[in-house]
C-alpha cells in the first residue's frame, strides 16, 4: 500500500528533508519496478523447489525488511534500497499469489476467487492513496513515515495468514506426496476427513491431477528429458526454454501479451495527464489530486465488483473484447479533445467535461477487464509442470512493461499529448483483435482441462496417453461405480 503512497500525493517535507532531486526520484521509482521484474523472475524457481506457501512467507518478509528500510530512511540512497528490496517482495508476490490462488480453487469459482486479486490492489492504491492525503500536512517526517510503516501491516499478516492456509493440492501430488495432497484438497473443499472416502467429486478430482501429472512425466519422457538431474542448472534452463517449445509456446505468448496490453491500455497516461485537466476546469489544489488520483482509484474499486460477480457467468474473452473497445473509444475521444482544445481549455469547459467522463469510463471499463483478467489468465493457461515458470514470465512482463511506461510516458506527453493518447487507442483496438482471434475461453475449465481448450493434447498420441493413464490410475472405473451407485439410489 505505502509502495503507491508517494506516487499518488507528493511529500514536500519528504523531498526537502533529503533535497530530493529529480534524479533521485526516477531512480527511486526505477528501483521498484526493477526489483519486481527479479523478483517475480526468482520466484518461479523458488515456488517449485520449495513451495507455494513458504515462498508466500519469504516474499512477505522481503517485503517487510524494504518497507522498514523505507521507514526509517536517512537519505535517498536508504529510500532507493528500501524501495528494491521492497520492490523484489511486491514482485515475487505478484507472481505467487494467483499462481497459489488458481491452482486451489474449483474451476467453476476459479476467476471470481482470482478477481479478488485485483480487488484488493485496487484497496490498497486507495488506502495508499487517502493515507498518504491525510498525512501530508503533519509535522516533519510523520506526514510519510507514517504510510510508510502502516504498510508493513498488511505484509506481516499476509505473511502469518498464509502459514495457516492448506498447501497446494496439485503441487503436492507433482511431488508425490498423494494422501497430503488428499488431505489439502478435502479442507479446501470443506470436507471432514470422515468424508473423504466417500466424496466421489474430492476422488475424481485428485485422479485428474494425477493423471496430468503422469502425462507430463510420461510427454518429458518422449521429450528425452528423464536424464536431466532436478536442481541442477541444466534442468533449470530446460524448465524455462520449455515455455518456448511448440507445445507452449501459444500459452507463454498469451501470459506475454496479457500483461503486455494491460500495462500499454494506457491506465498510468491518465493518471499522469489527469491533473492537468482538472487544473483547466479552474480546480485547484486539494481538488486536482482528488479528482485525479482519489477519483480514479474509487471508480476502479467499484468497476471490480461486477468482475467478481460476472467474470464466471460471462467469461474471460467477452469481457477483455468489451473492455477493449471501451478503452479504445475513450482514449480516441480524449486524443482529439486534447488535439481540439488543448490549448485552451479553460473556454472549452465542456470538452473538457467530456474528456474527463472519458478518463472516468476508461477506468471503469480497464477495472472490469484488464485489471483482473490480466492476473487471473495467465495462472490458468499453463500446465502444472510449466505453470510457476509460467506465471513468472508473465509477470516479469507486467513489471518490464510498467517500468517501459513511466519511462516513456512523460516523455511522450511532452512531444504530443494528443498523439500518446492515440497510441494507447491503438493498443486498446489492437487488444481487441488479439481477445477476439488468439484467445481461447477459459472459463468453468479446470486447470487439468486446459490442454484440451488449447488443442495440445488433442494429438492422437498424446490423447491415447492420457485415456491409458486414466484407466491405469482407476479414473474411468471410479465414474462408473459412482454414476451407478446414483442411478441405483434413484
């Protein structure tokens, strides 16, 4: 939460104490950005060695000791350190938190579960947000110390939170450990262990993790990889090259370029140039930061409710095509607004109106679509074995592209604030040809079902694989003898 405290409110005691230079503050803002990118790129390896659940605390405490460090700062360089070491945590776990989130919840629930997500970003940018504006006028350091140290709750009880939560069923089974996996899978379905053995959905659901657990193993095997030796560097660059093979490489692309449009939808122009349009509607001071900043972050926090409720019953492909257009209107509206009357805003009052209606319905439409389908899709299109590598470039995406951003951003609006706008409509129209032709529904499909919607292991061999390890692992006998038993009970 502190992380966004000093983007969204400026701190004039937090720069004159340490005569913060401009410099200073690229640099502060470079050092999160980059330290999420490593972060979330480590993650990937320590979430398979170890498990979702210890990397979750790890990340936590990494987090903690930047937040700390931000804190209690002595000089920029302190802030600039905190604020990487900070920044290795908030990537790390924005990797692993949908990754965790995914591989636990029941496929039908799974992207309402996973919208959560972007719910509580969206909670934490406004309670940064309003902290960072009711301290700023407090004596001294307080006024940013204070955001600064009360992120540090959210961390720590993340932290202790998640050692109470059950382990990841499906990676468990990956490892071997079945009954464990048996037992995780009941406390998440909110089984007794007296019902266990007679939940025939809990059985049938731990046999489709072992079957595509054995079909991995059995396809890496016909791959020529069972002589790779695990842990080794060999075997961790196989891992990461897998994402590009023939068999991965349209999902790995569709992770790429799901962060890829939602950082390039333009959410962070906006922000950027919101001020200036509130400035031109003879709003001054304390209006301008809460009309921009304050204003945009209640209107995402409102636009992820209906995603929660919706994003199962609609799917994933009619919300990004819709969200698309949406943005894509709205940034074309304000590029010829700005092209219009930029120059003169103060009488066009009404252009100016309609170009922040277009900032407000850009945002409600990225809150409904981009925002949460851009975590929840790439922890559903991997498999087990690849997913964690996965999730992990793909978020090293979202983070490399955000960095992109702010680094450009500026510069763009002061070439051409008109034509920046008409380069995010175009990202926008260009996410809709992307959603509409190269993304598949995945929606109310389990994780062990994917293959199946991208076509991978509709190959004879591989399907013919997959019903014998079914059959070897007593999948088809255990439908069976439980569609009977209910016929019988009829």
């Amino acid at each position: 939460m502190g992380n966004r405290v000093n983007e969204c409110v400026p701190h004039p005691q937090l720069y004159a104490m340490f005569q913060v230079l401009n410099a200073d503050r690229c640099r502060k803002a470079a050092a999160l950005e980059l330290g999420s990118l490593l972060g979330a790129l480590t993650a990937g390896t320590l979430a398979d060695k170890y498990s979702r659940r210890q990397s979750i605390f790890a990340a936590c405490a990494v987090f903690c000791i930047g937040s700390a460090l931000q804190c209690g700062a002595q000089s920029p360089n302190h802030l600039i350190l905190g604020r990487g070491i900070g920044g290795l945590g908030v990537g790390a776990l924005s990797m692993l938190s949908p990754l965790y989130m995914a591989e636990i919840s029941p496929p039908e629930v799974r992207g309402s579960l996973m919208a959560l997500e972007q719910f509580a970003i969206v909670i934490g940018a406004v309670l940064g947000f309003w902290t960072g504006f009711f301290t700023r006028d407090f004596a001294g350091s307080a006024s940013w110390r204070i955001p600064l140290a009360i992120q540090l709750i959210p961390g720590i009880l993340l932290g202790l939170g998640c050692m109470a939560l059950p382990p990841s069923p499906r990676l468990l089974v990956q490892q071997g450990r079945i009954e464990e996996a048996l037992r995780a899978l009941a406390k998440l379905r909110l089984r007794s262990r007296g019902e266990i053995e007679a939940d025939p959905l809990l059985q049938i659901e731990l046999l489709e993790m072992q079957v595509e657990v054995a079909l991995i193993e059995q396809t890496s095997t016909n791959e020529g990889t069972q002589n790779v030796k695990p842990g080794t560097l060999q075997a961790e660059v196989h891992a990461w090259s897998r994402l590009f093979s023939p068999k991965l490489r349209k999902r790995t692309f569709i992770g790429v370029m799901m962060m890829f449009f939602q950082q390039w939808s333009g959410i962070n122009a906006l922000l950027y140039y919101g001020p200036t349009l509130m400035r031109s509607l003879g709003m001054q001071g304390d209006a301008v930061t809460l009309l921009s900043a304050g204003g945009v972050g209640i209107v995402q926090f409102l636009a992820v409710l209906p995603a929660i409720v919706f994003i199962d019953r609609l799917g994933r492909r009619p919300l990004l095509r819709g969200g698309s257009l949406a943005m894509a209107f709205s940034h074309l509206t304000i590029a010829l607004l700005v092209w219009r009357y930029g120059g003169d805003w103060f009488a066009h009052a009404f252009a100016a109106r309609v170009a922040l209606a277009c900032v407000y319905t850009f945002t409600a439409a990225y809150g409904v679509s981009y925002g949460p389908i851009g975590w929840i899709l790439p922890s559903e299109v991997f498999p087990l074995s690849a997913r964690s590598k996965g999730v992990a470039l793909s978020t090293a995406s979202n983070w490399t592209n955000n960095f992109l951003i702010g680094l450009l951003t500026p510069v763009f609006m002061e070439h051409s604030a008109s034509g920046t706008f008409f380069i995010f409509a175009t990202a926008c129209f260009l996410g809709y040809v992307w959603s509409t032709y190269s993304v598949p529904e995945t929606a109310n499909v389990s994780l062990e079902e994917i293959d199946a919607v991208f076509g991978s292991s509709a190959a004879r061999e591989d399907l013919a694989l997959k019903h014998q390890i079914e059959a070897d692992l007593g999948l088809h006998d255990l439908v069976r003898r439980w569609s009977h038993q209910g016929e019988s009970d009829e």
